[in-house]
C-alpha cells in the first residue's frame, strides 16, 4: 500500500492503481486489494473523480461477495 505511506497523488495516477488492482485482483489478495482501493478513492479531490472510480469498487466488492466463503444458517459452509 505504498500509495498511502506516500500522501497524495495525482487523481488520474489514483485513478489508474484503483483500475489496476481491479483488474490484477485475486480471491487470495481481495481483502488487502479492497483496502488500498479505499484509501486510494479518498485521496480523490472531487465528486467527478470519486465517480469515475465507483464502477471499480463495486466490481471489488462484488468480487469479495462472490468469492466470500457461503454459510448457511449455523455457521457451517455450503456442500
């Protein structure tokens, strides 16, 4: 997550990391990919910005939905 130790960015360079780690994702790594993503949206500016990267952070969280472990009631996972 070197983009939060650094600060702020350009928004077209945050921009591009959030596609990028969209695109580059894993079930392994979603959870660590999901939080870059986030802190990298809140360096966004403006409304107009925040927009452009909202159709990859709902890809991201739809990719941990998807790849989230099913359980039913009980606690215990799906056969």
């Amino acid at each position: 997550m070197k983009s939060i130790k650094q600060g702020p960015q350009d928004p077209k360079a945050a921009l591009a990391q959030i596609r990028e780690i969209y695109f580059k994702t894993t079930k392994r790594t979603i959870e660590h990919d999901i939080a870059h993503a986030i802190e990298l949206l809140k360096s966004l500016p403006s409304e107009d910005e925040r927009d452009k990267a909202a159709v990859y952070m709902e890809g991201l969280a739809q990719m941990r939905a998807d790849w989230a472990p099913e359980t039913r009631k009980g606690g215990t996972k799906k056969r």
